[in-house]
C-alpha cells in the first residue's frame, strides 16, 4: 500500500510536467524576480532572533483544512511583523491547499527570508521559486537519490537560492553536501505523519557545524523551544500551532512573547 509520501511525489510529477507545458522553462527564465534575496542562515544566526519559522499552511494530509480561508499576503505580513525570523510558504495545491499565487502575492510584501515549501523533485520548481521571489529552497532527502539531491542543490546555489536539506533519520546524513546551507529534522515520520521530538534530539549532534540545524513538526509549546534550543537548534519551523488560530500574527507574537 502506497504512503503519503508516494501518492505526494506521484502527483508532484505529473503536476511539474503539466506546469512546464504551460510555462516553458524558456518563458520562466526571461521572468524579473521583483525583491532582493534575504538569507534565512544570516537571519537566524542572529543572537536577537526569535527563531520561528513561521508557515503558511491551510491545510495538511494528516489534519485535513486548518484554515480554509485564510490569505497569503495577509497572514505572511502579519508573521513579519510579530517577529518571524523566516516564513514557509506552502505552494503543493492537493495536498496541502497553498498555490504558486501566495508565493507571488506574498514575497513582495516583506523583507523576512522566504522559503519554498513544497516536494522539489525537477530543477524547473527551482527556477519557478527564485523568479516568484523565494530565498530558499527545500530539498527533502526522503524524495530524492543522493545525486538528485546534489545536482538540484548545485542547481539552487547557481540560481543565489539558500539549501534547506531536511532529514528524517540517521541514513540520510549522506545527503548533506557542501551546498547545504540549513539542515531541518523533521520530527514528523512522512509515512505514518507521527511527531517526536526526539528526533531531533537524537540527529542534532551528528549534523556538521557548518550547517545550521532547523527542527521541524511537532513543536507547540516554550518548553518545547528550550528544549530544542539545548541541543544546538537555532530554527524552528512552525505552522498549524498558528494557522488554526483566526489570527495567525497575533499568535505567532503571543508564542514570541512567551519563548522571550
């Protein structure tokens, strides 16, 4: 029986195909990005941070809508201003109800470094990203071989895009290469969507120096920040625990307040 994941990643392929029949990679490349490249590692390496990753999310597999309604442009000026130190904006359509639109509408408004959350599987999305105004990239170890992870992330760096690298478990430590700039552990299991923290307790010390580690999923609490923060974390990304509130800045900035 097929996971999450692979009905994910077997959607994304017919969808980058029919994507590239409608906008040619020629036509997307004579395409004007509209904002500078913030770096998400420099804003984050930042001692006065918050840390928060704050995400755009409506909807997820596991959760079904969190927030049907809500608009891009709005949440994500809303999250800067609370005191975001990056933003994830959702672009996967199916399964996780965001569109390459919020991209578009919503980088343009802020100065806060942007990354692409969605399952990178062709250079094509890479370009798509860096035109409509993202920062960063996600490259999901769990999606690719070890040399599609390395030639999109070369291919990320030529286009001035930062590496987020996420990993799940102690055999995708392979995958980190020199064009790596983040490594995300993800807490949650992508085939059963179950969170532990301890996942990233457990991968944090064997992540390189060089690279910035990020957790991701299951955090919902200060206590759990501090914990986090214990072993090495300087980002953390973060969606539903806000998006399921109808104000989600205004919840980012009481979660802001509470970890201060």
């Amino acid at each position: 029986m097929d996971s999450i994941l692979d009905k994910i990643l077997a959607h994304k392929k017919t969808e980058v195909e029919q994507q590239k029949k409608l906008v040619p990679m020629n036509t997307l490349l004579l395409q004007r990005r509209k904002r500078p490249h913030y770096s998400l590692k420099e804003r984050l390496s930042n001692p006065r941070s918050s840390g928060i990753i704050a995400e755009f999310k409506r909807r997820s597999p596991s959760k079904n809508w969190i927030n049907q309604q809500a608009s891009a442009p709005e949440t994500v000026k809303a999250y800067e201003n609370a005191g975001a130190a990056g933003l994830s904006i959702l672009t996967d359509t199916h399964f996780f109800g965001g569109s390459m639109n919020d991209l578009i509408q919503a980088a343009p408004l802020v100065e806060t470094p942007v990354l692409r959350k969605d399952f990178i599987i062709d250079e094509y999305q890479l370009v798509e990203a860096e035109k409509n105004g993202a920062d960063v990239i996600l490259l999901i170890a769990a999606c690719l071989l070890p040399e599609q992870m390395l030639h999109l992330a070369k291919t990320a760096k030529e286009l001035q895009l930062e590496v987020l690298l996420e990993i799940h478990h102690l055999q995708e430590l392979k995958y980190i290469s020199e064009e790596v700039d983040l490594v995300g552990i993800n807490n949650r299991n992508l085939h059963t969507f179950a969170t532990s923290l301890e996942t990233s307790a457990e991968l944090s010390p064997l992540i390189p120096d060089r690279c910035l580690k990020i957790s991701e999923s299951g955090i919902s609490s200060a206590l759990d920040i501090n914990y986090l923060r214990h072993f090495g974390f300087k980002g953390f990304l973060m969606g539903e625990q806000f998006m399921k509130s109808p104000q989600p800045g205004l919840a980012l900035k009481q979660f802001i307040n509470e970890i201060s």
